[in-house]
C-alpha cells in the first residue's frame, strides 16, 4: 500500500505530478487564463487639476487666440496694402505707357510737318545739292527732345553724314559731318574726325547762304561733351553750345575756316554781340 501511494499521482493546485520510477520527471502545468500578475496592474489615473491650474490654462488659451488673432489681421492688413500697390503701379505704369505712346505719336507728327518743311527750306535745299546726296530726314529736335549731352549723343550715335542746325533769332548757322559718329565717354571729351567738313550760315534777310570751308587737312570736326560737362556739342575751332543755348565762338575761328570778310566772324555778326540758340536741329543725308 505504501508502494501503491508513493507511485500514484499526487494533483496540486498547478497541476498533476506523476512520480514514478524513471529518472525522467515529467511536469505538466495548468494555466489559469483569469489570474492576472500584479506586474501589468492598470495605472493609477492622475489626479484631478486644481482650480488655479484650469484658470492658468485657460488664460494661455486666450493669449494663443489672441495672437493667432493679432497675426491674422496683420497679415491681412499687409496683403490688402501690397494689393493696393501693385494695383497702383500698374494704374501708373499704363498710364506712363499711355504718355509714352502719345508722346512718340506726337513727336512722329512733328518730325513729318518738319521733314516736309525742312525739303521745303531754301538752306536745306542748298545743302542737299552741296553733300550730292538725294534728301535729308530729321532725327533730332531740341523742341521734342532734352537738349542735354546724354540725349542729343543717343540721337545721332552710328550715324554718318549729319547736318548740325542751329537757329536763332536772326539766322541759322551749324556744319557738316561726314564721317560716322563713334559712341562717346561718359566722362571724358570726344572728338570725331571727318574727311569732308564745313561751316554754313544764312541770314533770315539774305537769300542764299555761306559756306566757309575749313583751311588747310585738319580733320577734326565734331566735339561731344560727357553728361557732366554743361556744353552740350560743337563744332572744333568754330564755336559750342551749353545746355541753356548759349553760344561761344572761339577766338581764332577765321585762322580755322576761310572767311569772305576779316570784319565778320563766320556767323555774320559781330564777335560782341550775345547768342543764344533757339532750337537745335540734326539732319541725316540720305
């Protein structure tokens, strides 16, 4: 009996233990699926906030608002200022386009009524016959255009035989230019050489102009001032004219160019009189 007891299986809690004589043990194990281990106890929840935390919580809420607000608003009031000023450029752009576009208009006008009257001008006439070329067009005019050297040096830049005009109140006078106009300094003086050059004049009383032929091979001819200079252009040896029309003769212009008479400068007036330019005038032959 007590053998009997001693291999017989013995049943635990766990599970059931056979003992027998085999060295081997073998063990089986019953799970309780419902027993729960201390080690996953569910958290302990937190305890409720104070009264003072919420009231701290809530005025952090109202400064975020308030600031997402105040950046709301700002950035509206930057997009409707900068659509009101794209909105007002291109008002002012269009109407610069709009003045652009009349003021070409009107200076195409003008430029065809003085082509057709400067065909028509006896002076011109003559010096159409005297550089043998067909015509002459105008491609400046000081009463359209800025009499400044940065605008009268744009007109007539690239350009070869050019007819200088100016106008006064008692005649015209100016020279030829054959040779083709090189683009000048901004800073320094130009001097444009040409093979073929002369001075002309023609009182408004007198019916027939003067050409005074320059002496002996010089060939400089056109004088170009830089922006910052206050003359605008002339003619070398001869005279120059400033930005207010003035007009300066130099001294020894009848050792430069043949004169008719020792008592007249090549303008036809007196070296003490003043002259003042009304309008400047630049024809291309064509």
């Amino acid at each position: 009996m007590g053998n009997s007891n001693s291999n017989s299986p013995v049943r635990t809690r766990t599970g059931v233990i056979n003992f027998d004589e085999s060295p081997v043990v073998r063990t089986t194990f019953i799970v309780n699926k419902t027993h729960v281990s201390p080690l996953f106890s569910t958290p302990k929840t937190q305890s409720p906030k104070s009264d003072k935390e919420d009231d701290l919580d809530l005025e952090i809420f109202k400064r975020e608002a308030k600031l997402k607000t105040s950046h709301s608003a700002n950035f509206t009031k930057k997009f409707h200022k900068t659509e009101r000023l794209c909105h007002s450029t291109d008002i002012k752009e269009s109407k610069k386009k709009e003045k652009k576009c009349e003021k070409l208009h009107r200076q195409n006008s003008q430029l065809a009524c003085m082509d057709k009257g400067v065909t028509d001008n006896v002076l011109v006439s003559f010096l159409i016959a005297k550089t043998m070329c067909d015509k002459m067009e105008a491609i400046y005019n000081s009463d359209m255009s800025d009499f400044d050297p940065r605008v009268f040096q744009s007109m007539i830049t690239c350009k070869d035989e050019l007819v200088f005009l100016v106008i006064t109140d008692t005649q015209t006078f100016g020279f030829y230019q054959r040779d083709l106009v090189p683009i000048a300094s901004k800073t320094t003086q130009l001097t444009v050489n040409s093979e073929s050059s002369f001075l002309f004049c023609q009182r408004n009383n007198m019916p027939s102009p003067f050409v005074f032929p320059r002496r002996g091979a010089k060939k400089p001819c056109l004088c170009l001032y830089p922006e910052t200079s206050n003359s605008v252009f002339g003619c070398v040896n001869a005279f120059w004219i400033d930005k207010n029309g003035c007009i300066s003769f130099y001294p020894d212009i009848r050792n430069n160019f043949l004169m008719p008479c020792a008592t007249l400068n090549p303008l036809l007036m007196n070296m003490n009189d003043k002259c003042v330019c009304n309008k400047v005038i630049v024809l291309r032959c064509l």
